[in-house]
C-alpha cells in the first residue's frame, strides 16, 4: 500500500504523507499542505482531524475498545487501583511496589494547602458550582506555588505530577464538605489513595470515620473509568492550553472548565437531573423519548451518544454492572436505575438511536452510583473531574515532552471585504 496519499486540488496533484499506528490506524499528513497549495482542511469539531500522535489511550469507536497504554478497561477496573492506573497513564508502565509506595509517600508529603486558599473558597456563594470553584482554585493554587515546571528534567515534571496529585483531591473534599457546611479537613495518610479521599470527603466531626469497602472499591473504579478517554474536548484543552508554555495547573484548571460543560462530563449531573424529571413525571420514559427525537425540541437524551463510540460505550457497560452491585451493597432500592434501564432498553429498539448510532456512554450509569455514595448531583462532574486528573496530566507531559507547536487553528474567513472608514455623520 503507498504510503502516500494524493489529493488533486484543480489542476494541481500534491502528494501527503500517510502515518500508520501502531493499531493501523491510517491518517494523512497535513503539515505541509498549505505551504504546498495554500489550501487548507475545514473540519468543524474536529470529527476527522487527528490533533496529534499519542502513546497514552486507544479507543475503536465501532469496537467498543478502550486501553491505557495497552491495557483494557475491563481488566483495569476490575484489577488496578486507582493510583496505579495513574501511574500508568503518565509513564507508560504500571509501577512496581517500590515505585507506586514513593508515588503515594511523595503525594503525601506534599498534602497540605495554603490555609489562605480556605479564605479564597470561603468567599465563593454556597450556590456556586462546584466546577467553577474548582476550577478558580486550581488556578489559585498558582499564586502558592508560582515556580515554573521545568520540562527537561523529569524529577522537576514528577514534583510537578505529584503536587498536583495532592492538591486536588484535597480541593474536592474541601469543596464538598463546605457545600455540606462541614469543617474543612485533611485525611489520614497513612490510608491509600483513594481511601483517603473518601475519608477527606466522608468523615464526620463527631464520630469516628468507619471505612465502607463498598464506597471505596465502587469510587476506585469509577475513578479508573474515567482516567483518560484520547482526545476529548477537556484533554485537548489541557494540551492546546500547555502547548502555549502556560503552566500545569494553569491548563488543568482549564480543562476542568471545558470539562463542566453539559456535552462533555457536565452530562453526568445532567442524566440525574433527567431522570429525576422521568421519575416525577411518573416515568414517562416515552415522553422523553419523543422529546429526543423531536429536532423542535432542544432536549437531547443526556447519557446518550458519542462522537467516537458509535457501540457501546465499554465504560457504561462496567459502569451498569456495578451500579447494580452498589445498590445491592447498600441495601438501597433506587427507582431511578429501574428508569435508566428502561430508557436503554427503549432507546437501543428505537429506530432514531439505532440510525445514528446511540448507545449509553460513561455518563448514563456513574450518576447512579455517585447519589447511591451520597455525592449530590453537582459534585458529579467534579468526580469526574478526579479521575480525569492523571489523564490530563499524561497528555500535558506527552505534549511538552514531544516539544509539539503551540496550537493555533488556521480559518476559512467569510466576512465583509475591505471597505472604507464612514465618519459617524455620514452613517
Ligand atoms: C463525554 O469525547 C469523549 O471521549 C468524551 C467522554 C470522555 O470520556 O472524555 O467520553 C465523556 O463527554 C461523554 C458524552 C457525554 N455527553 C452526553 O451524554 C450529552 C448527550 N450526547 C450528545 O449531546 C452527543 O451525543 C455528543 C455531544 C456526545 C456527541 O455529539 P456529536 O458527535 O457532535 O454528534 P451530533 O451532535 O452530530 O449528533 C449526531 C446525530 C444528530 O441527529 P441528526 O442531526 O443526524 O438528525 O445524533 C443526534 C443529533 O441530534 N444525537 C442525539 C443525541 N446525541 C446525538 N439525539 C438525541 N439525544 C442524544 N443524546
């Protein structure tokens, strides 16, 4: 097969490049059209233009297959820890024993915040979104740590790595706990990871913290679920944010905003918010359907539908099992997982969301476990958000370290024409 492709612009032919990956995936090399045509590609969105080449996440929409690094999404979930998972989405390997203890001793020695960042969180309205302040914070984090990354010595960028990996978790307890009105706390570290998280988040100031395997294991795997997805809109925010030199958390902070948007990881706190309106709607599931389907009626079936997955989403199928498992586990008998189940069922036999490829993705099911957890629905996205972390982290890395370009989009200009200045008398 030539390991080129042409393109026949009017009279002209111009050869491009083809690039295989590593899984045979095929794209064309535009890098040099312009200068060699001065045309240029118009693709809104995105939907067929590759960004860059990356290590870190493979995903086949029409297969339903999501590796990190190599390794499926089943056997992560069902067999790493979270932490590990990290690990392995920014360097590549899963890390031995002695690398994931330094991993976990180093993040601990560096969990403290600036008591002055409480004051800043203090002044935010109790009604503020949770994004939005853990967006604002992540930035302000900044001021308390200004020194640059140096990103040709590694020791300096897993400073970087493991600073954050601190700082954020820290960050979500503390924005869930003051939505709650409950004292801003540190955890315990010499718990795990994740443990810890949930004890920051969980604990009560009058009774001793008892640790719930279930919330655990059920916030482990949630989390790993969510570590990377490839070039999502927040993951190409980081990287287009970092390619400019901004800094770590600078990029992270913005891909947390571009993350909270109701189309990408905000869907997760929309689906509840549908299907609690399903559920006071007496379950009208077909209502809703109707609504979907009706191109006058802006309603979209949150949960539902995939720029890449065009089959199932292999996240929501983990993620279903074990919404039943948690449920299960807690005793707890939520109407709201009969209504999802029912709006999957109607919506996979539909002809409307079979012509178009519209399967559960990751967000359909989380929302389910999360209020089973006790997480209220604003904090959803802001879940999502902590396991994002190490996947926005990992393509940060990749991209400095591949020294890649500053991102700087080209357009296709359909505005007026030169045209001359009008004093105001005459207009
Ligand atoms: C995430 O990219 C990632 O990897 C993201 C993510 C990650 O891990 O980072 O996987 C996380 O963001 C998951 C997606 C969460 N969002 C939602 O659940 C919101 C609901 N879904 C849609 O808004 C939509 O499906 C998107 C945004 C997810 C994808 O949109 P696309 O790829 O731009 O597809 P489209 O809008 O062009 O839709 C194609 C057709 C349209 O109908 P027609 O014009 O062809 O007649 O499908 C329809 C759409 O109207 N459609 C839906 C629908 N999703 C698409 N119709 C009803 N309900 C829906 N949910």
């Amino acid at each position: 097969m030539s390991d080129k492709a042409k393109l026949k612009i009017k009279d002209k032919e111009i050869e491009l490049d083809l690039i295989v990956g590593s899984e045979n995936e095929l794209g064309i090399d535009i890098s040099a059209l312009r200068a060699n045509s001065n045309v240029i590609t118009l693709d809104p969105g995105y939907k067929n233009t590759g960004s860059c080449q990356s290590s870190i996440t493979f995903l086949d929409g029409e297969k339903g297959i999501l590796r990190y690094r190599g390794y499926s999404i089943e056997e992560l979930a069902e067999k790493a820890d979270f932490l590990e998972v990290a690990f392995l989405l920014i360097y590549g390997e899963l890390p031995n024993k002695k690398q994931l203890d330094k991993l976990l001793s180093d993040i601990n020695e560096n969990s403290l915040i600036d008591e002055d960042i409480k004051k800043i969180l203090e002044n935010f309205p109790k009604s503020a979104h949770p994004m939005g302040i853990l967006s604002s914070l992540t930035s302000a984090l900044i001021a308390f740590d200004p020194l640059a990354v140096d990103v040709n010595s590694e020791d300096d960028m897993y400073d970087a790595f493991v600073n954050i990996l601190a700082k954020i978790p820290i960050l979500v307890a503390w924005v869930y706990r003051r939505r709650r009105g409950l004292p801003l706390d540190y955890g315990d570290y010499s718990l795990g990871y994740v443990e810890n998280i949930t004890k920051m988040m969980f604990q009560l100031p009058n009774s001793e913290y008892v640790q719930n395997d279930t919330l655990v294991n059920a916030i482990n795997k949630l989390l790993i679920l969510h570590g990377d997805h490839e070039q999502n809109c927040s993951t190409s925010t980081v990287r287009i944010v970092g390619s400019s030199h901004a800094g770590l958390f600078a990029s992270i902070s913005a891909g947390i905003s571009a993350l909270w948007g109701r189309l990408h990881g905000g869907a997760n706190q929309a689906v509840l918010e549908m299907l609690e309106a399903i559920e006071n709607d007496g379950g009208d599931t077909k209502k809703y359907m109707a609504k979907a389907k009706d191109k006058s009626d802006p309603f979209r079936l949150m949960g539902f539908g995939h720029r890449v997955y065009k089959n199932f989403d292999p996240r929501a199928k983990i993620i279903k099992v074990a919404a039943d498992k948690v449920l299960d586990e807690l005793g707890i008998d939520d109407p709201i997982l009969e209504i999802a189940k029912g709006l999957e069922k109607e919506a996979l036999e539909d002809q409307y969301f079979v012509d178009r490829k519209l399967y559960p993705n990751v967000d359909f099911y989380s929302g389910i476990i999360y209020k089973a957890l006790k997480i209220p629905n604003e904090m959803f996205t802001v879940m999502f958000a902590l396991g994002r972390l190490p996947g926005w982290i990992a393509h940060w890395r990749e991209m400095r370290k591949n020294k890649e370009p500053i991102g700087r989009p080209r357009q296709i200009y359909t505005g007026e024409n030169l045209r001359n200045f009008t004093n105001i008398e005459s207009r």
